[in-house]
C-alpha cells in the first residue's frame, strides 16, 4: 500500500477467498482503494447461486460501481455511461446475510481442522504442509499439501471415497487463454511450475466431523 502511494498507483485488493480473515488486526478486504469478494457457493460465505461484492471507502468509486453493474445507470432508465449486468438478486442477499452471521464460527471451526492437520500430517513422507504468515489469522478457505506422489496420493484418497482435489493445476501464465501475453514468462517463474503439478488440496470446511478428519489422515498415511 505504501508503494501504491508513492507513485500514485491504487490498489485493488483481491480477498476472494479471505472472507473474514485478519492481518495485523484487520479485516483483509479493508487494505486498498477496494476490496473483492466472491460468493461462489464453495467460498467461506458462499451464496447459493454465483455472486460477488465490491467493498470501498471511497464514495466516488462506490457510485460508479454502482451504476456500472446495472448497465450503467445512476437511477432506473438513465445510463451515464456503459456498464454491466452484475446485480445480486435478493435471494442471494438473504442467504448471504444469514451465512454472514455464521462466518466467524465457521471460520473458528476450519481453523481447528487444519490445526490437526498439521499436526497429525507432520514428519510423514515428503508432505509440505502450509502454515500461516506472521502476524495473520488464516480461513483456511483450502488445505493444500504438496509432494512429489500428488497423483498417486489423489487416485489413492479418491479411490477410498476422500475428495480430495486439484485447485489450479495450471500457472496463469500456462492458460492457453494468455497464451499471447504471457508465454513469454514460461520458465521464468520457477516456483509456480515447481509447485503447480505438486499440490493436493484436503477437505476442509465447517461441517466435518472429528471422524471424517480422521478417515482423511489415516488414508493419507497409509
């Protein structure tokens, strides 16, 4: 943020998947000119259908957002300029306003869960096991693991009725859909392809039981 500041750059702060999560004390999503966040059902607050928020301190900015997502428009039939189609309907709002008010418990719960995996997972095979930063307050929206066995520990886990997954087996640079733009970089950042094809991801989230934690260990280990 003080760099975006010296040379007068604004920061738009992505807290997709850090809904409710703390640095320093404070909220992610509240650090830059505007924050993001996604209510893709399988988000910490996730709607029941796809939907999204903007959050801003700046009224200026919070105005045209809020013309641009219904086409534009600063009042219904007059259109400043061209916008989008991007309104919450109300039933998403009424989900998300109950799911809200259970977010923090939900967030205290995977937050459990994932101190037992590190726990439990430590010292076995060659697994890396994530771990907070510093001075942070993690959601652990995903458990992700790392070893040089990923496919193998994923037909093994799947095969015994554990879904666990793949999030993002490819750098953004390898899209075919950047292919013009960014093939460029490919060899050039080494720890994402390092990482990419090495990466499991372990259910996590607020409903899982003590037993099925322990059916996920016990098949990881084995």
């Amino acid at each position: 943020v003080e760099i975006a500041k010296k040379h007068k750059l604004k920061v738009v702060e992505d807290a997709s998947q850090g809904h409710g999560a703390y640095f320093k004390d404070k909220r992610v999503g509240g650090f830059g000119d505007a924050g993001c966040f996604s209510f893709y059902p399988g988000k910490n607050l996730g709607a029941f259908g796809d939907g999204g928020a903007l959050v801003t301190n700046d009224d200026a900015l919070a105005a045209r957002i809020r013309a641009w997502r219904a086409w534009g428009a600063v009042k219904k039939y007059h259109h400043t300029e061209k916008g989008g189609n991007s309104r919450l309907d109300t039933v998403q709002a009424a989900i998300l306003t109950c799911k809200l008010r259970k977010l923090d418990a939900g967030n205290a719960k995977r937050r459990e869960i994932a101190d037992k995996y590190i726990a439990a997972l430590k010292g076995v095979g060659d697994l890396s096991l994530p771990k907070s930063p510093p001075n942070t307050v993690s959601v652990w929206h995903l458990f992700v693991i790392t070893t040089n066995k990923r496919d193998a520990l994923l037909k093994h886990l799947n095969d015994n009725k554990v879904g666990a997954g793949i999030h993002y087996p490819l750098p953004i640079h390898k899209q075919e859909c950047y292919k013009e733009e960014l093939s460029s970089l490919v060899g050039t950042l080494p720890q994402a392809e390092l990482e990419a094809p090495r990466m499991l991801s372990l259910p996590v989230y607020p409903e899982m039981t003590s037993v099925q934690q322990d059916r996920v260990i016990e098949q990881v280990k084995a």
